[in-house]
C-alpha cells in the first residue's frame, strides 16, 4: 500500500452539496464548503424550483448534468462561484423509482492543475458512449474517452452497466488494468469508482470517478451492499469492497464489515435514503475529516451506498 | 461391498434411462440429473410396463404404459397407486456408474 | 530446535505456519521452498485482480516483513528436485536442506486437455499470477478475442474478468449447462443469461477438438465443425494434484499423497496438507477443508490430538453481480424432497434438498441473503421438521409463522410488491379490490397486476380471497400439471411474448415449482418450443414418450411396432419384398393397416436399428405412426385409373405426405384424399380431408373417428392442386402454432371456432407466412430419424450391460 499523504495538498473536487426537495423546491440540506465560506453562504441562501439552477435541471432531466462554463449559463451562483475560483459543477440526481430523493452537486476548481474526472456514461443504441465529463487537466484522457464506447460486461463503465453494481477499479494506470489505461496512465489516475444512476424511464446512466494521486478525489473508497437479496430482511448493508490510502483494502470475503440502519454515517444514509456529506468533521473512519456517501435505489429499493472520503 | 463397474454414466441422456440384464431381472439404470443415478427394477407392477422407458422428473419415473409414477429413492409408486419396485445400490465414481455386485447375484435370485 | 521444511508455499500450508507460529513460535526452524518467485498470497483472489477489482498488493497473505519476523528461512523461486527420506534431506536447486518433519503443500496444476495445439504459446491455465499476468498482457490488444475452455468456478470468473477488461469472450462448456457439478438446470441457466448480458457467448455441450495457431495460438476448432478466432485460450477444466515429487519419494500414492486423518503420510515424519492429499478416497479443490487440514496439521506437528474430517462444501462465484450459492449433496440419498422457489420477475431460484427432515443440500441464484443460515442447517444437520413448511423463506421467517399460504398473503405489509413485472404492490391490489374489482379480470383492468406475464396470478387471487373472504371463489381454470398454476394456453402465449427459448427457461421464468417438471408438462413444453422456436430449440428426447423417443409403437408385451412410410398409400415389389425380409429375419408379425400401410408387430428394442437399416436400404423411412405429427396420406386411386375421379388424388396425396411428413404437431394428424363425392380414402372423418370435384378441391377439416366420431367441416374450396397443398400447409402451421397439446384438430377448432381458422388461412398474406414458417421448422424436422438413429445411437437400443452373462461368482 501506498504511504497516505496526510495533508491534501489540491483535491479535485472542493465542494459537495445534497440538495433535497421540500414541497416545490429543492433546498440545501448539507454541504462541504471548504474554506469557501463566500460560496457556503451564497448556497444557503439560496433554493430551486424544478428545472431552475444546475440542481433543478438534473431533477427536470432525470439525469446526471455536467457544467463545464457557468458564465451565461443557467447556473444561479455564478459570481459567487467566480470569486471562490470554481469553475465547473456535476450533478447527480438520486431517484428511488419515480420519486426524486435528492440531488448531489459536486464543484471543482482550477482546471488546469487538477487531475481527475467525473463522466457520466449514457445508454445509446446498446452501447455506453461518454454524455459529459469533467477531466481537469486531463485532456488527453478527455479526448481518448469521448472516442471511446463500452458495450455490456466491458471495462468500468460496461462492467457497471451489465451488473448493476457499483464496482472499485485499482491501479487503472499501471498499464493493463483498464481499457483507457495507457492515457489514464500518463493522466496519473489510479482508482476509479463507478455507479449506475438510476433515474425514471428507459435510459440508463453510469457515473465514474477516477482519482489521481496527486490531485485526489479521495484517499478512501467503499461499496456497501444493502440488497434484501444479499443481507435478508434486515436494514442492513455490508461492505463489499473498499480501499483506504491509511487502512489499505477494506474488503474481507469471510467476515464482511456490516452496519445497520442509523449506525454510523453509512447507517444514517441507509435510513435516510439521502446522500451524505460531512465536512471539517475529525473522527469519522480511519480518522478522516470529510465524506461523502451517495445511495443508489434500484428495484425498488436502496440496493447499495458508495462513500468516499478524504 | 463389491462394485460392479456398468460404464461412464455418459452413456445415459440426463434424464434418461439404460437397461442392465441382470439374474435378478432386468434393472433400470435412471440418470436424474448431471451426477445422479439410481438403479431400480426396470419393470412395473401394475401391467409390466418397461419403466425405463418412461419420463423421468425430479427423482422420479412416469411408467410409459399407464403413468404410475415411482419415487425412485424408494420404489413406491406414488399417489392413489399401490405398488413397489425393487431399488439396488448404485454409486458413482469418477463418471462411472458402480452397481452393487451382491444384490444382483445368482444368490440374491435364489 | 527441530527442522521443520515446507515444500510449497500455497494457501494450506501459508495457514499451516500461521497456526505454528501464532501457537508456538520456537517449536520449529521453518524453511519454506516456494517455486514461484514469492511468498503465499490468496490465490482464490487472482480473478478480481484479473478484472482489475482488486490489485495484487491487497491479497498478498504474507510479505517478507511477515516471513523474517517469524524467522522462516525462504527459498522462493528455487525447485525442489528430490526429497531422500533415508538421509532427511529435501534437495533444492541450490542445494540440500535437512529435515526432521517435512510437510508436503505442493498443491496442484491444471489440467491441459491433450487436444492438438495444446502447448501452442497463448494457451494458459489459471493458476497463479503468472497465468494471470499473461492473460492481461493479452487482454491489452484493442478488440482481443479469448476462448475459456471450461464452465466451472474458475473458467467463469476468468471470462468475467476478461470480459471487463475488453475482451471478446467466448466461453466452451462441455456439458448442457453451466458448473454443472454445483448448480442444477435453473440456475444455469440464470447464470447463463448473466453472464450473456455482459456480452460473453456461452456455449453448451461444445466439444474442443483442437487448437489451431503458427508459432502461437489462433483459433479452436470444435468438433461439430465451428471455428473460433481466439489470440489467447484459457485452459480451465479442472486440476489434478502436484504430486510427483512425492512418487519419486516413494511415498504411498493413491490419486495424490495418501495422508490419514492427522495428515501423516506413510512416512511418520512426513506430511501433506492442501491439494496434493488424498483422504478417504477424497481430493480437495476449495478453501475451506484446505483451513481445516492446516489447522489439524499445526496441531499434529505440536504433538497434540485432533483429526481431519470431511464435511459439507459451500460454492460462491466471484463475478460482481452474480450472486449464487450451492452447498451439500444432490447427489446421493434416499427418501429426499425438493422445495423450490422461483421469481421469475426478480431472476430469483432458490431450491433445497431435504432428507430425513435434515436440509441436506441448497443452490441459489440471485438471493444469497440466507445462504450462510442454510449452510448451517446442511452442516449441521440439524432436524427441520418444524419449519418445512417456511423454510425456503428464510431464517427471518421462523418461530411460528403459519403454513397457511393466505395467512402469509394477509402478513405482507401494504408496500409489498406483488407482480414484479408492473410494479403493483398489496396495497393498490387490495384497494383495487375494495373498489370493487372483485375479480381476476376486473384487478387486472385497474391494476394491470398480474396482466403481464402471469406468475403472480395465484398470489392476486389468495388477495382476493384475503380481502373479500368468502364473497370469493376461486375460479377453476385448469393449469397444466402439478408444476404451474399457468394453463397450457398461458404458457404457449408465455413462451412466445417472452421468448423463452429452452426448458430451463420456461421453468424458471414462469415460476414452475418442480426442478424440472413432470411426465405432464414435459412433452408439452418439449412441443411448444419446438414448435415456436424451430431453429434455436433443440428437440429433448427425454421429454418424449416412449415412442417418440424411439421411433416406434410400443406394444403390451414391451416389443415394438415398425412402420414404413408408403406416401400415398402406393408402394412396390421391390419394397414389399425388403418388408418381408424383415418380417423373416426378425420375427415380425405383419398387418396391413387401416392408412395403407404396412406394420411389422414384435420387434424387440436392440433389434430396431437393424430392422430399420434394412428398410433404409430398401428406401423406405420411417412412417412416424408413433408420433404426435403427421402420421399418412390415405388415397384413392383417382382419375388416373377410376372412372368417377374427377382428379388425381393420389398425386395430391404423395405431394402432400412428401411436403408434410416429419412435422411435429400437438396430436397426430391424419389426411385423406378422395378422387370424388364417393370419398373412397374416407376423407370425410380425418383431420384434414380433401374431397376432389369436378371444379376443384374441397378441403374440409376437424373430422375425427375415434371415440368421438366426427364429420369435417368445410374449410375452404380452390380450384388448383397448388392452392390445396398452400391452404393444407397452411392449416397444419396454424394448428401447429396455436392449439394445446394433444388436442386434435376437431378439438382445437372447437375452441378458437372455424371462422377464425378460417380468416388466418384464406388470408394470403397470412397464409403465406404460414407457409414460410412451417418450411423453416421442416429444414429442422423432416429427416428420417431411423436413419440418424442407426447412424448416431444405435448403442443405445442395446442394453447398457447384460450381467446375465458372466460367470457365476
């Protein structure tokens, strides 16, 4: 295992927010600023109705929405935003069914420093072709997977895809482990975390989160598994897969780790159905101070957590 | 116990049937699944229909002539019928099918 | 301090030293030999770190750090040439260790199938991270194409693996369904579709004949014919014990090390422990029994009292996604009983196997939640009489729950989910109802439960009886067998609208309750599919009755009947005298038959190929009197030699039984052509009869004569010979598409009326497509299965062995 570099000295993503609907609009229910408190306080002041905003706009798709230049575009808190220096956003609904249970919107800054990417796959024709993405300074990378497509069962995105399962791919630039690896290689990623997004209708739609050493998105990552068909009628998930800069892998075949609804952060999503986002908050796993713990809901019900921290 | 060696169980369709001649009479060798035989008398106490040549299904077999159904871990005939067949010790090893030497004998006949 | 040496440093003999270090650090002075350049790491993880899921790092068991604080001296990528036991001394390639205990954990390798081409470069085995490395370096190569030979544990995982790394992967099985040895048909056939839906081709019952490739491997050649481009060809059919260095140690061998129960083999000084041991006639592959030989064997080498047994084994398949479970026995047993479980909407097979009130085995597929509890009752045995009843359902199901299957319906929360297929849980259902839809049809109107594919109808129904309590009656439509709550109309229309293509399939997509239906359904679903999926289904003589499966009559005393084909009633010398030949040679009894025809009576089974090479000979085929399809064209002699015949009926006759013969049909189907209004061939009472008129053809069908005795009715009237054959062709499809298993014609037509029959057949466009399919399912069907018989199986008509002529003992 890597020695954990314990001061993050750039992180791709700087801010996470959860918005969640309250009657007709969505407001502001937890969010990790940062230093920024200029931007913290322009969001908290601030709301969407259905199809307003970058937030709104993911709740009336039914779908994940990149932003790459706020400047003229429907984003609301562009000023603010300019002066905290970011400069694109990702938002990712969370649908149970036909039911919006919130929207998860993420900001990065600086990109031509930061390495890293959020893509958001989409069905086209039987095939996963790139919708968006957000690549940083990855620019080779971001040219290489907007001509790349995946059919079912390949590479992260397909392998996401076929099975309905979030999956965790290590070392993606080592030189084989990957399909795109020898781009993501020189672009410096290592782990990517990919999750399907389900969302009403037809069409399905696959997140990525590729980390680089450098500019992380996070030093730990973990896939909790809360089917009914694998952990019984019990409100519980376990933890599948996981790898931790501190801790090393988190994953043990014979003695999963399991928590219950409402134990810990992980519970607390478990039973609230809603995204996570913890900030400045020491203690949390492996000693950590921020987190992020995003539910998928699929077949009617919360089928599995994925969390990262940093 | 002896084993007789009656050949790979291949030889048998899954869910099908072979028949050995025996001193004992003729015994239906019953493949059940992808490593499952039993071995049991071929003929039907009801009107001595070749019970080899029936369906089989689960561990069972539908006699061709009249459809009384045997368990074949047992011999009854199941439901309203009133019957039994005789059942024989049967093992695999190795994909070969071993029948049990001393319960097919000339003795066993006597 | 005594000399401990370890040969092999795998996952039995790595827990091995765990358990010796951890209990007694001093007792020895530990040298490990390994041939593989490193140390003990969790080889049943190499398939994630295949994929990509996981990387070799995170399942490195024990790193130098973990051998030098235990002061085990490693001799990592060195070879052990000999071991001589009258010195106690183990020699490496660098050179002599002595011992005072030797342990042997050289494990096992793969087995290659000696096919040509098998030691071509790019054929590997997974065995270890090298094979792993080669496999991904291959993987590397956009648009690479890979061959698993083998459907077991590790060749699926390996597909899996290298399926998400990119690679086109074809995976070769040899027997009829997936990890046959752990799952049965059902949950192979889900894994299979899994695993499909991730782009991998699987193929069943595919033979590899050889692997074609200059300097290095290039394709497989099957033994049907098929060739498959491959650049790498994964060997995964199984392993064999790593054990000659104990032979030529002369340590006494069965299949591998022959240890007893404390792991001691014939040699008081030294042990075996992991794959490389054979037990009480036992091999060992999985992890578990390998812990438990480790621990028993710590224990030994520290002079204390323990024993090794062999128990129950438990299988998971580590592909992301695929949750499947299989434990116990299903092999051997007495008295045993199957529960099953099926959710067709969920993809969910559960099945256990239960002896003497003990659960003795379990597989499941896409619900593993309760796989450990299940586990734990084969393990132990434990007696589950009192929660038979539920215990499919679970642990979170027992203590009291009642049997009552509506108790179970009334207990289910008002968010339950009902029918999976639209999504309508218990709650809308029983509002439905107290709406005032009380009944099926009017809850499938406003609910749309149970409108789709069906399975959930029994469950609607229990609803409605929950909820209106006695102001319901449950209506009696008959299901198909014991196995289904569906009607056979049910499952022809299921089949069709889900494209169920294989018997499988049908039992878990539609719920059956069996593991693999009964002598009811069986000949049904073996027709139904056969009959909609003419190219994709292969016909299962099992399913079959007898004389379908052998192509002859049965009779009383167990002989069979043997029936030429003679179209059109006409026949010749030279074919007259090889059916008295036959009669001769074999003993036959001879009848001339009410269809003009010719039965030989008496045949005994092994004699069939013979009598059947012998009218093949001659030129004749089979005349299916057997079968549930087209048994013979009656004729007059027609205007070619009658003075009435207005037509040539016989002519038509041959052309009809030429073009219909072999064909497949849900009761057997006889035709008649009378040259006139006299209706000499009796055309009037067959299924399909055509009278000749001076205009044309009339064509008349639904006629019977049998214990229901019945005239045709008028079909439709064409004026030339072509339009009769077309609208014949025509009417055999339809029926062969639409009507239940044995029902006649007369009894079909009853049911869906003659109007409607009619419409379809007269409608050209229709008609025509008809006609296109039935040629379709006639390339498939119409071949003399005597002579593929004679041909392919003539073994077995014969008996498997025949004791009787032995010596005595």
């Amino acid at each position: 295992m890597e020695v954990a570099i314990d001061t993050p000295v750039k992180t791709f993503i700087e801010v996470t927010e959860v918005w969640v609907p309250e009657g007709e609009k969505l407001v502001l229910a937890e969010g990790n600023y940062g230093a920024l408190d200029g931007f913290e306080e322009a969001s908290r002041r601030e709301s969407f109705a259905r199809d307003e905003g970058l937030p709104g706009k993911a709740w009336a798709e039914a779908r994940p929405v990149v932003l790459k230049q706020f400047d003229g575009s429907y984003f609301k808190r562009t000023e603010a935003a300019k002066a905290a220096g970011l400069t694109s956003a990702v938002a990712i609904p969370v649908f149970d069914g036909d039911t919006l249970k919130a929207v998860l919107v993420v900001l990065c800054g600086d990109d031509s420093e930061r390495t890293g990417a959020i893509e958001v796959w989409a069905e086209t024709d039987g095939l996963l072709m790139l919708d968006d993405g957000y690549y940083g300074a990855a620019k080779h990378f971001e040219w290489v997977s907007q001509h790349t497509h995946f059919p079912a069962g390949q590479g992260l995105p397909g392998g996401v895809w076929s099975s309905k399962t979030p999956i965790l791919m290590r070392d993606l630039g080592s030189g084989y482990r990957f399909i795109r690896a020898d781009s993501a290689g020189k672009a410096g990623l290592t782990t990517g975390l990919g999750l399907p997004v389900p969302v009403p209708g037809k069409r399905g739609y696959i997140l990525t989160l590729l980390s680089a050493r450098g500019t992380p998105i996070a030093r730990r990552f973990e896939i909790w598994d809360a089917r009914s068909a694998k952990v019984g009628k019990a409100n519980d998930a376990i933890l599948i897969d996981g790898i931790c800069a501190r801790e090393g892998a988190l994953w043990d075949e014979d003695n999963p780790r399991r928590v219950t609804a409402w134990q810990g952060a992980i519970g607390r999503v478990l039973g609230t159905g809603i995204p996570l986002v913890e900030g400045g908050k020491p203690g949390l796993a492996a000693g950590y101070d921020s987190m992020v713990a995003l539910p998928i809901h699929q077949g009617g019900e919360l089928s599995h957590i994925v969390a990262w921290y940093l | 116990m002896s084993w007789i060696d009656l050949g790979p169980i291949d030889e048998i369709p899954v869910r099908g049937a072979r028949l050995v001649k025996t001193h004992v009479g003729c015994i239906g060798l019953f493949r059940t699944a992808e490593a499952e035989v039993f071995a049991a008398a071929n003929k039907c106490p009801h009107k001595g229909g070749p019970l080899s040549e029936g369906i089989i299904h689960g561990q069972k077999v539908t006699c061709p002539l009249h459809n009384w159904v045997f368990d074949l871990n047992t011999g009854e005939a199941q439901g309203a019928d009133q019957g039994r067949i005789e059942t024989y010790p049967v093992r695999l090893e190795d994909g070969r099918v071993l029948l049990d030497a001393e319960s097919v004998s000339r003795r066993s006949a006597a | 301090m005594q000399k401990l040496v370890v040969i092999g440093a795998g996952m039995a003999s790595g827990r091995l030293l765990e358990h010796l270090t951890e209990t007694d650090p001093g007792a020895y002075e530990v040298t490990l030999f390994n041939a593989e350049p490193r140390g003990n790491y969790n080889r049943i993880m190499l398939s994630p770190v295949l994929s990509g899921e996981k990387s070799y790092e995170e399942i490195v068991t024990h790193d130098d750090d973990w051998y030098a604080a235990r002061n085990v001296t490693c001799r990592f990528g060195e070879k052990v040439t000999a071991v001589d036991r009258a010195r106690k001394v183990v020699i490496g390639e660098n050179g002599e260790v002595p011992y005072d205990k030797l342990v042997f954990g050289t494990g096992s390798s793969a087995f290659i199938i000696p096919c040509p081409g098998h030691d071509l470069p790019g054929v590997v085995a997974f065995r270890d991270l090298e094979d792993t490395a080669a496999m991904t370096e291959a993987s590397g190569t956009p648009g690479a194409r890979a061959v698993v030979i083998g459907g077991g544990l590790l060749g699926l995982e390996a597909a899996a693996a290298l399926r998400l790394r990119g690679m086109d992967v074809t995976v070769l099985h040899l027997s009829g369904h997936l990890m046959e040895r752990q799952l049965d048909e059902a949950a192979g056939y889900l894994l299979q579709k899994d695993l499909e839906k991730r782009g991998i081709t699987v193929m069943t019952r595919a033979s590899t004949k050889e692997i074609r490739g200059n300097g290095k491997v290039e394709s497989v050649l099957l033994e049907d014919g098929t060739v498959l481009p491959a650049d790498i060809v994964v060997m995964a059919v199984g392993i064999r014990p790593q054990v000659q260095l104990a032979k030529d140690a002369g340590l006494d061998m069965g299949r591998a090390i022959k240890v007893d129960a404390r792991m001691r083999t014939s040699d008081p000084d030294v042990f075996a422990v992991g794959e490389c041991v054979e037990f009480e006639g036992n091999l060992f592959g999985l992890v578990a029994p390998l812990y438990d030989q480790a621990k028993v064997l710590a224990r030994t080498l520290l002079a204390e009292e323990d024993a090794f047994k062999v128990k129950q084994l438990s299988t998971k398949l580590k592909v992301t996604g695929c949750d499947l479970f299989s434990a116990g026995d299903f092999a051997e047993g007495d008295g045993r009983e199957d529960i099953v479980f099926r959710d067709p909407a969920r993809g969910i097979y559960k099945r256990l196997v239960i002896e003497n009130d003990r659960l003795i085995g379990a597989v499941m597929y896409g619900d593993t939640a309760d796989s450990n509890w299940f586990f734990g009752l084969i393990r132990d045995g434990e007696d589950i009489a009192d929660m038979r009843e539920s215990l499919i359902f679970g642990p979170g199901f027992q203590g009291g729950a009642a049997a009552d299957p509506l108790s179970a319906v009334a207990a289910l929360p008002p968010e339950a989910e009902i029918c999976g297929c639209n999504g309508v849980c218990k709650g809308r259902i029983t509002q439905a109802i107290e709406g005032g839809a009380t009944d099926l049809g009017a809850v499938r109107a406003t609910t749309k439960a149970s409108a789709s594919c069906g399975t959930c109808t029994g469950l609607v129904e229990q609803l409605l009886a929950v909820t209106l309590g006695d102001g319901y009656a449950t209506p009696a439509a008959q299901p198909m067998c014991g196995c289904t709550d569906l009607t056979h109309e049910d499952v022809r229309r299921l089949i069709k609208s889900q494209e169920l293509k294989s018997q499988p399939a049908v039992w878990q997509e539609l719920g059956w309750t069996t593991p693999n239906g009964c002598h009811v359904c069986r000949p049904a679903v073996n027709f139904y599919l056969l009959a909609d999926w003419p190219l994709d289904y292969q016909d299962d003589p099992q399913s079959r009755f007898v004389n379908e499966r052998n192509h002859a009559n049965i009779q009383k005393d167990g002989t069979y009947s043997v029936m030429p084909r003679m179209f059109g009633g006409m026949t010749d010398a030279s074919e007259l005298r090889a059916i008295a030949d036959a009669a001769d040679k074999y003993g036959a009894v001879v009848k001339v038959t009410g269809g003009q025809r010719i039965d030989l009576l008496g045949v005994k089974k092994e004699d069939l190929p013979g009598i059947w090479e012998d009218l093949n000979n001659a030129g004749m085929v089979s005349g299916h009197a057997y079968s549930k399809g087209l048994r013979t064209v009656k004729t007059c002699v027609g205007s070619d030699w009658c003075r009435f015949g207005t037509q040539d009926s016989t002519g038509l006759g041959i052309k009809l039984e030429k073009r219909l013969w072999g064909s497949w049909t849900p009761h057997k189907v006889k035709l008649a052509v009378s040259g006139c209004p006299r209706n000499c061939a009796e055309a009037t009472c067959k299924d399909i009869g055509i009278v000749c008129v001076d205009s044309g053809y009339q064509i008349g069908v639904g006629g019977a004569a049998g214990m229901d005795v019945k005239e045709v009715e008028r079909l439709t009237e064409v004026a030339t010979e072509e339009e009769a054959i077309d609208m014949t062709v025509a009417f055999v499809q339809l029926y062969r598409e639409n009507a239940k298993y044995l029902d006649r014609p007369y009894k079909w037509i009853a049911k869906v009326g003659l109007d409607w029959v009619r419409e379809q057949v007269v409608d050209p466009a229709t008609r025509a497509g008809l006609i296109e399919r039935f040629d379709i399912s006639q390339t498939v069907y119409q071949k003399d299965p005597w002579a593929e018989h004679v041909a392919e199986r003539r073994a077995r008509y014969a008996p498997l062995a025949d004791l009787t002529l032995e010596a005595a003992e």
